[in-house]
C-alpha cells in the first residue's frame, strides 16, 4: 500500500495510523486482558456506534465486507434459479455473492457522470426471477438509492447496499446502509474505516433480518451444536473492533479532510488541464461524498500512457477496475456474461485514480497536478 520509492504514494496507511499508536496499544491490551478475543464488548460496542452513525437499529459484524454481501445472500434465501440485479463495473466480491448461492448475476451498466448503477437499466433488467437488487454505492459516492428502491419497492424485491467504499456516505442526507433491507460495509485497511486486517459489518431496520443475518454468520447454530441452518463462519474479533472504534472516533474528521482533499484536486487539476482533457470526477448534488477515491476519466486512450509516465516520476496511482466483472475468466463459460454494457467498458479503458487519504498534504497533490499537467504540455508539443 505505501511504496517507498514513491514521492506520492497512492495511499498510506501508516501516516494515518502513526498518531493513534498509543490509543491502538491501550485498546488491545485491554483486549488480551480480558481474554475474549471473540465475542467482546468492543465487539458489541462497535456494532451499536456503527449502527447509530447509520440511522438503523441492527449492525452486525462480521469477518470482511465480501462475507457481509455474501450473508446477505444466504439471508435472504437467494439461491438457484434466482436472479440478482448488480452492475459489472465493481469489485468482484459484489457478484461472487450471487453465484456462491447458486443464483445469476444479471448486470447492467452504469451511470457515465458518477460510475453508479443506472436506476432506468435496473428498472429494465427486472423480471419475475428476480429476487434482489444490489446497488454499489461506488469511490464513496452513493448511487441513486432513492430511485433505486422506490423501484424495488414497485416489485417487492429487497435491496442490499454494497457500502463497502462508502461508510459515512449519504443520500438526501440519509447514510448509506440504512436504505435497503441490508447494507454491507468493508472494514479492510484500504476503506475509510479501515483496521489491521480484514472485517465487515452488515446493517438493517429489520430486527428479523438481524436475527437470521446473526444465524447464518455463526454456522447457523442455536442453541450451541444445534444447527437449524447451514451458515458459515464469519466473525468480526475483538482486536480488529477494538482498532475500528479508535478509528471510528475520528471517522467525521478523516472524511473532512478526504473531503477537502478531493475539492483540492479539482480547483487544481481544473486549473492545469481542465476538463477538456481529463474527465474530472462529478459529484452527485444530492450526494454526501466521503472520496473513498478520486477517479479520473483519461481521453483519446492516453490512461495507460499517463499511469505509466506518473509512475516514472514517483507518483501512485491505480486503475479502478481494469476488466468488468462479466468480462472475468471465471465466468467467460457463463450465459450471463453475454452481455452488452458500453458505459462499463468505457469506464474500464479510462479510469485512473490517484493518491487519496486524509493525510495527503497540499504538497503531494500539487506534485501530483504538476506531473500530470507535463504530460499534456510533452503531448501537445508531441502533436505540434
């Protein structure tokens, strides 16, 4: 995650967890007093703090945001002959939930402003098969999560919120996670919440749902060594809940300064190149961003070229995400990779995202801005 090589790195988790050393040391010492390295009450606590900060009644750990999606699945009883709306421009756990049950991802393409699941091809893509509708709520931003589960509503089909980038996010003021029958979030260090490992959270309004999300991540076992489903073993521990609530205090602040950080570029990047050149990423009016990422959209098939000069002189960056899930080996065998999604494939030739954390300094991005905008003077000198 951090190269030392680098001037900029892409991200840095070690300048972020620096500061809290001593909060870390105290907390898991309490952790290793106490003995209960499963099932603690920071454990507990965690889930209550996240629970309230989501405006939802229930938050329930678990071992990673992939586990969350996947327990929601098993949750909600989707399994063969089952068909699951989510778009292929995403990480792969967002659809690797549906075809571990056994149902099939139906994908459909994206909005070309935000890189969020287009509601009107949801809406197109519903049939009497389908049994759910997860909306990725993409870099941080929210996707149309209004519209989106007003149509749900429409066909009484339950939506999963994979929040896993967007903790702390919000649309029409309402957070991420608290809009469907239930929302996923990722714990793993890159997220804005992150820990010193792998964890997720799952959240819900609907104690029932709690309940059977509980059941299924603990084996599907109750009372104990009495399985009345088959679950799996998906637990959250009490070392990675106590690191996330050191975090979690100052999510509020971490966010502000993603925050500013992505205006930073902006003004700059705007400035220095403008959007003629580079697609500078659009925010959405009704969205509370909390900048996950900063995503560019590099024209006139120049984003290999750019990446590759930006890493000649030091500066990190990634591609988020080469190759759409439906384009993936594993599923080159399947029907319903058959498919036609030009926004997803545009997205995947020209994103580029580059440095994004809190602790990124004026500096680094003024860096970052000024190689970029060499690039573009060296080409436009190269085309004169």
């Amino acid at each position: 995650m951090t190269d030392g090589s680098s001037t900029v790195p892409l991200l840095d988790v070690a300048r972020g967890n620096s500061p809290l050393r001593e909060a870390f040391m105290e907390a898991l010492e309490k952790v290793v007093d106490s003995g209960r390295f499963l099932f603690g009450p920071d454990v507990a606590q965690l889930e209550q703090e996240v629970a309230s900060f989501s405006q939802v009644d229930s938050a329930v750990g678990c071992a990673s945001g992939s586990d969350a999606l996947l327990l929601a699945m098993m949750a909600l009883n989707i399994g063969p002959g089952d068909e699951v709306i989510v778009p292929s421009f995403t990480f792969f756990a967002s659809v690797s939930c549906i075809t571990r049950v056994g149902a099939t991802p139906v994908f459909v393409d994206i909005c070309p402003d935000t890189f969020n699941v287009d509601p009107a091809a949801i809406e197109s893509a519903i049939t009497p098969a389908t049994k759910a509708i997860i909306p990725v709520h993409l870099f941080g931003q929210c996707a149309q999560i209004d519209q989106i589960c007003n149509i749900a509503a429409q066909h009484n089909i339950p939506v999963v919120e994979d929040a896993a980038q967007s903790i702390g996010a919000a649309y029409h003021s309402r957070p991420a996670g608290s809009w469907g029958q239930v929302g996923c979030f990722s714990f793993y260090p890159t997220k804005n919440l992150g820990g010193m490992g792998d964890g997720g959270m799952l959240s819900t309004t609907d104690p029932a749902m709690a309940d059977r999300l509980r059941l299924f991540a603990g084996h599907g076992m109750r009372p104990r060594y009495y399985h009345k489903v088959v679950g799996i073993n998906s637990r959250l521990d009490s070392f990675q809940a106590a690191v996330l609530r050191v975090k979690f205090e100052r999510l509020p602040e971490a966010i502000r300064a993603r925050q500013e950080n992505a205006a930073r570029y902006t003004h700059l990047l705007g400035e220095a190149v403008g959007d003629g050149e580079l697609g500078l990423p659009q925010v959405d009016p009704d969205a509370f961003h909390v900048w996950n990422q900063y995503s560019l959209r590099v024209r006139e098939g120049r984003r290999d070229d750019l990446r590759a000069f930006l890493s000649g002189r030091g500066v990190g960056t990634e591609i988020y995400y080469p190759i759409p899930v439906h384009r993936q080996e594993c599923y080159q065998d399947q029907a319903f990779a058959q498919v036609d999604l030009p926004e997803t494939d545009a997205a995947c030739s020209e994103i580029l995202n580059l440095p994004m954390f809190p602790e990124l300094t004026e500096a680094e991005q003024r860096t970052v801005v000024e190689q970029i905008r060499q690039f573009y003077v060296q080409g436009a000198r190269s085309a004169a």
